[in-house]
C-alpha cells in the first residue's frame, strides 16, 4: 500500500509516532516540533493502514479552535468528510454524552450549562440564603473552591476535612450550591466532566460500550490535563487500550487551572508497554533561540527530558537589555519595533510578552506617544480593566462629589447591601430635584426618608468617601492613590478573591499608583493644566486616564504590535519576540521563589516565551522599577543568568550578580520596622496600639495582619505606608 502521501515530509521520529503499533504511546512534543501535523497524519494512518472506522476513534484537544484545525486537515488529508469521527474539547464531548444519557445521570432533558458568570452569580445567590457575609465570604474563592473540587473529581461527601473554619463553610456552600442545580437542572463546566467521568463508572455496561466503539483514543496537549480528566482517559481506556498522548511536560504552565504534570510523566507508570517518542526537532526558532530554551528548562529537576534543535543555522545571539527603569524598557522596546518596520518588517510580527497585565500599561502609553497601534490579546487595556475603573471612580469621587456615573459604580463596590429599591430612590430623588446622587442622599438621610438598614448603608459610604478626601488631602498624589485603594475596601476585596483573578487585580491596583507617580514626575504643568499656586494633580490625572482610555486599540486586520501574557502566547510564534520584565519577584513571581513547584512551573513559562521567537529574540529587565509607587532596585531574574553567556549579546552592560535558584532577594519597605515578627505589639497614628497576628508577601507588597482593638478589630496594613512603631 502506497502510505507515502501519509509520510510525505515527515521526519524520522514524527514517521515512527505516526506509524507506531497499536497500544498506549506517549509523544514528547517539543515547542515547534510539528505535534498537529502528527496527530493528524496519525488518525489518516489509522483510517487508511489500520482500517479504523471514523466511528472508532475519538480525538480530544482543549479548545474548539484547536478541534475545528485538526478536523479540517484530517479530511483534507483524506479527501472526505469525516461525519462520524468525534473530535472536540473534554467539555464538549463531555456535553454530547449527557445530552444523550441524560436519564442515566439523573439529569433533565433540557439541562442548561451555566457559564462561569452565571455560576458565580448562582454563587452569590446561595451566599445570600446561607445569611453569609460577602466581605467575610466573598463568592469568587468559594467558586474557585467548588471548582478545583469538581477538578479533583470530588462530591462534597468526598472532600477530605482539614478542620478549618474556612474549608467547613466552603463546603457547605458547595453542598447547597450543588442542591440548587440539581433542583434547577443546571450543569456548570467542572459539573460536565464529573458527571460524564461518573456516568461510565457507575454503568459498566455504558463504559463497556463506549470502549467497545472508540478503541482509538487521542488527546492533544496532555500535559495540560487536570485530575478528573486523566481519570476520564484511564476509565474509557481501561489503561491498555490504544492511546495516544502528545503533550511537553516543559510546556505546563496552568498548574493554577488544575493542570498536573505529573498526569503526563506517570503515564508509561499507569498505562504498561507505553512506548515513549520524542518529537525534538523545531522547524520554528534559530539554533540560539533553542539552545538557549534547552540550556534554562534544564535546571528544572523534574522532567522527562528532551533537548530541542534545528537544522537552520544558529542565527543572532539573544539581544539582553538593561534597562535603568520600567519607562526606558518600554522606550527601548518601541524603538526596536520602530527599527523592524523601518526594514521592511511587519509591526504583527512583533510581540511583547510580560508576566503580569499590570506591565501593560507603561507600554501602551509609550506605544501610544510614537502612534503605533496596538492589541492586547486575552486582556483588557489597562484603564478598561473593571478594578481600574472602580479605583478611579473613588478617586473622582474624592474630587468631585456630584460625578454620577463615579457614585454608581462606587457605592456598592466592595458590597454594601445597598440594594435596587434604595438606588431607585435616590435616582428618583436626584431627578426629581436637578440634583446629583450626592446631594440626593443627602437630602434622603436628613429627611430620614430611607430605612434604618438603607440609611445605616448609604451613610456609611456618604462618610467613608469624605474620610478618604480629608485623610488623603495633604498628600502627594501616589501616596493619595494609594490610599483610596486601600482604605476604600477595593484591595480588601480582591485579596480575599486570590483564587480566582484577585492577585492579577491587585496587580493592576498597584500599577494604578505607579501610574500616578510617573505621571507627577514626568507630565509636563503647563501641558496638564497644572496651576502652579494650587496644583491640583488628582484632576489632572484623573483627566489623563480619562484620554488614555479613550485611545483605541487597533482594528481587525490592521498592522499592529502583539501584547499578551506569556500564559496567553502558549502555541503562537512570532518573528521578534520581546520578554520584559525578568525581574526577581517580577518574574519569577515572588510567590514562588521559595516554593520548588511553583518555581519549576514558573521556569517552564520562561521556556514557553523563549519558544515563541522565530528569529529575533530580546530579554529585558529594569534596574529600577516602581512598585506600588516606591522606587524598588531588584535583581535580573535568576533566568537571565541561566542563559549561557555564549548565547546572548548585552546592549547595555547588565549586572554580572547571579541569583541562587534557592535564594531570592527580599528587599524590605522602607517604612516597615526592623524585625517586625508575629505577637510584637506595634503603634498606628491613627489605629492606636495592636498586636501583629501575621506579616505575608514581599518587598513593597509586604503587608501585616494586625489586631487594633480601640479601632474596632483588626486590618491589613501595607507595611510600606503604615509607619508602624514597635512598642
């Protein structure tokens, strides 16, 4: 049989993948090794050699797009429509299974998915009836908690108790929450995948059935699975079937979605005779690029290994930038990308990858300056970003009492129990009147037109937004920034919402007062409208976010510059590549400096940036940069100095001090008292004498949870700015 059109431009390790016997095969696929075209070129082979029915084989991948690409080649391959060949998304196969064993599973016909908005509002529904406090209990973890739960393939009865307070009540959230969807007939995403994995458990002749008709299984990027989706694998597969997994165990970068690498290197321990091919031949980067990926990735001590090459050449050498701050790294790379199009390059073959949205901004504003259009993939622009927009709203509130759109937005962020009736009223009021919210609030609270609970509610905030302009007026603009998100409730909110997208937005907030702070040092008064007699820098900054807003990101099909996380550029290439920020607690992040999972996730995700670049590749950090509005001096990140000085150019001389893997720099604020520990008792000028219950975080961001009893309780201070005294 002539296979040579299955074959056909295939390299030696991708022909032995695509032609292996049948049986568990584990794929190392390198980043540019060419994996789509050997699981496609696979299904061909057992279609066209095997004589596999389209019928027997199911292909698993993690999104639609990826699922549409692979279809769409296959049947281009075989010159035919493959009508009865399932390939799709766990979820979306999950899904086609419960719509037809919908009896089985104990579900309604017509069952209706929730998405993650509507499970979170679901979420807050069940927090309501329970009578919780959402301050004390906000939704977001307790969402995140039921679904790592329902990841972990866990019902509430299975969840092992750790006997805290906090997981006792998260459980019990999860068991009413799950009672509201089972009355209701709602499956939310984890719920599709734990109910699919327990109807074939529970009904063996179901699961005998369905091994019986996909006796080929195929699944793309399986090192991103989590635990309830290898369990799924190992059900249908029975662990000796014909399974096929490609996936990079250095390319595991979702650990925080679920994802376990540990699925794919225990998969020739779980599944016996799995034969193992490496895919390491990259058709996409320069030998520099690759020898450089290989040379980092190799200080992660737990991997299956493979080493990355290519036959076209060695190419530059990797261009390492110094830059003296965060503004002269954003000039630096727009320059670059200047010189590019200049020569005949593209500005869409450009990208600049970051760790943090919260990099974003100083770019946008230097991309903006040289008209340079721009998109930020899987983001939003920096001042459309919804924290941004509720610190905002305080701050013009704080200079403008009667700005309406500011007090809607403001008063029941963080949740106020201000409900629809009370703003109604007050609505009505203001119209009624020619009046702002404000002044109706006022009116209503004197009058004593609002219910004690509504009254209580709006005169506390009415109170809280005159409290933050009288205790922040005297100071400079970054210090005023940064109190309003602090004491307005917005950082609380989203420290306690870290399990979900909480430590992006406080990331965000903290760029806010960077913001602010570039923005008194380097605006020009007379441009801004600065009076100099009496400088008013909080409207003046106000109105530049206002017009940094209101610029717009590129159109569809226009030449642009690419902005994304280095989480979002997995799977995309670029023919020059800028990673900023390689900083010590920038990038690594600081939370996983001391911790050798999150560290080795972390290098993986450097590996993964490397990989993007096709040609032209910059690292750069800042030996300067600001962080929450104070001058930090960090390290370059301990991944810059594990790239072989051979392999790299320095621009500018950069620093020559190497970073342990085990050791990570811990600069401490300024203002924070030496040696401050747990149980001292320490001195606010405003809280009075508290006792320290707990200190977490590092450099700026450290911050003390401290017990204040003349002030009502305890509070979290930013040690950077409490000028706490040790008694």
């Amino acid at each position: 049989m002539d296979v040579s059109w299955i074959l056909d431009h295939l390299n030696e390790p991708q022909r032995a993948a695509v032609t292996a016997p049948l049986g568990p095969l584990r794929v190392l696929a390198g980043a540019g090794s060419g994996k789509t075209r050997v699981l496609t070129r696979r299904i061909a082979w057992l279609m066209a050699v095997e004589n596999a029915s389209p019928w027997s084989i199911l292909a698993v991948t993690f999104t639609n797009k990826a699922a549409a690409e692979m279809r769409n080649r296959v049947e281009a391959l075989l010159d035919q429509p493959l009508g009865g060949l399932w390939i799709g998304t766990f979820h979306g196969i999950a899904h086609r299974l419960l719509r037809q064993h919908w009896q089985e599973v104990r579900l309604p016909r017509a069952f209706q998915v929730l998405d993650s908005g509507d499970q979170l509002r679901l979420v807050k529904r069940v927090l309501r009836d329970l009578g919780l406090d959402e301050k004390k209990w906000p939704s977001q973890p307790a969402t995140s908690f039921i679904n790592r739960c329902k990841d972990d393939g866990q019902r509430p009865a299975n969840v092992i108790d750790d006997h805290t307070v906090t997981q006792r009540q998260y459980l019990r959230i999860y068991t009413i929450y799950q009672q509201e969807c089972e009355r209701s007939g709602l499956v939310d995403f984890g719920e599709l995948l734990l109910r699919a994995y327990e109807l074939w458990r529970d009904h063996p002749d179901l699961l005998a059935h369905y091994r019986e008709r996909f006796q080929h299984l195929l699944v793309d990027e399986f090192q991103d699975t989590n635990a309830i989706q290898y369990q799924w694998v190992q059900l249908l597969s029975s662990n000796q079937g014909d399974v096929f997994v490609v996936g990079d165990d250095d390319q595991c970068v979702y650990g925080f979605r679920g994802s376990k690498v540990e699925n794919i290197q225990r998969f020739a321990d779980d599944f016996p005779g799995t034969q193992t091919i490496r895919l390491e031949q990259n058709y996409r980067s320069t030998g520099a690029i690759l020898h450089a990926a290989n040379a980092l990735i190799a200080n992660n001590a737990v991997r299956l290994g493979k080493n990355l090459w290519t036959d076209a050449g060695n190419g530059e050498p990797i261009q390492v930038y110094a830059a003296y701050t965060e503004t002269d790294e954003a000039r630096f790379v727009v320059e670059r990308i200047q010189q590019w199009v200049e020569s005949g390059g593209k500005r869409s073959e450009t990208a600049i990858l970051y760790r943090s949205n919260a990099q974003s901004r100083v770019f946008e504003e230097m991309l903006v300056s040289a008209a340079m259009p721009y998109r930020i993939y899987g983001g939003l622009r920096f001042f459309f970003c919804s924290e941004i927009k509720d610190a905002l709203a305080y701050l013009r509130l704080v200079a403008n009492r009667d700005d309406d759109p500011s007090f809607e937005r403001a008063v029941n962020t963080p949740p106020r129990g201000i409900g629809e009736r009370t703003l109604d009223l007050l609505r009505e009021t203001a119209r009624i009147g020619n009046c702002s919210l404000w002044r109706a609030a006022g009116q209503l609270l004197t009058a004593g037109a609002l219910s004690g609970r509504a009254a209580n509610a709006v005169r506390s905030f009415c109170n809280l937004v005159e409290a933050l302009d009288c205790d922040s007026r005297q100071q400079p603009l970054p210090e005023r920034v940064a109190h309003v998100v602090v004491h307005s409730g917005l950082r609380a909110m989203y420290e306690e919402a870290k399990a979900d997208k909480g430590e992006m937005r406080i990331e965000n907030l903290e760029e806010l007062v960077n913001a602010s702070a570039s923005f008194t040092t380097q605006a020009d008064p007379v441009i801004v409208g600065i009076d100099p007699d009496e400088p008013d820098w909080l409207n003046a900054f106000l109105a530049h976010a206002a017009l940094e807003s209101g610029e717009r990101q590129a159109g569809p099909g226009e030449d642009c510059v690419q902005m994304m996380t280095l989480h979002m550029a997995k799977g995309l290439e670029f023919p020059l590549v800028f990673l900023v920020g390689w900083e010590e607690g920038l990038f690594p992040h600081g939370r996983s400096s001391t911790q050798n999972r999150q560290l080795e996730e972390e290098r993986r995700l450097a590996y993964v940036g490397i990989t993007r670049a096709q040609t032209r590749l910059y690292l750069c950090y800042a030996e300067s940069r600001r962080l929450y509005g104070q001058e930090h001096k960090p390290e370059p990140s301990r991944f810059v100095h594990e790239i072989p000085e051979e392999l790299t150019h320095d621009v500018r001389a950069r620093k020559k001090s190497r970073i342990s893997a085990s050791t990570a720099p811990t600069p401490v604020p300024a203002s924070a008292p030496a040696g401050l520990q747990p149980r001292q008792r320490v001195r606010h000028a405003k809280f009075g004498e508290g006792v320290v219950l707990e200190i977490e975080g590092q450099g700026y961001h450290t911050r003390a949870h401290i017990d204040f009893p003349m002030a009502g309780g305890s509070k979290w201070l930013i040690l950077a700015y409490a000028s706490l005294e040790i008694v």
